[in-house]
C-alpha cells in the first residue's frame, strides 16, 4: 500500500481520508512497513486536526 505523500504547497488530506487509511492499514499484518507508515499516518492525522486547537489562554 503505497503511502500518502505532500508536494510543497499542497494541502494535508482530510481527516476521514487518514482515519480511513490507518483502519486500512490496522488489517494488515504486522510488519516494520506497517509500523512506519502507522507513524507517518499518525503525523498526517496530527498536522490536519492540528487546526482545530486553539492556543491556551
């Protein structure tokens, strides 16, 4: 399964497009593939609700 991946200056993918591929990837059997592109999901996931926090007063 071939990972997501950003050009400079294009947008992250939309939160349902990443939970859908860590669901994906979570019926995989484990590997170290799997493992890293769990994490490189995880960092996408990370950066698109990243928007949705607001800084602490």
């Amino acid at each position: 399964m071939p990972l997501l991946r950003r050009r400079r200056g294009q947008k992250a993918p939309a939160l349902d497009q990443v939970n859908a591929r860590i669901r994906l990837l979570m019926d995989q059997p484990e590997s170290t593939q799997r493992s890293e592109e769990y994490e490189t999901l995880l960092r996408m996931w990370a950066e698109v609700t990243r928007s949705d926090v607001e800084p602490a007063a």
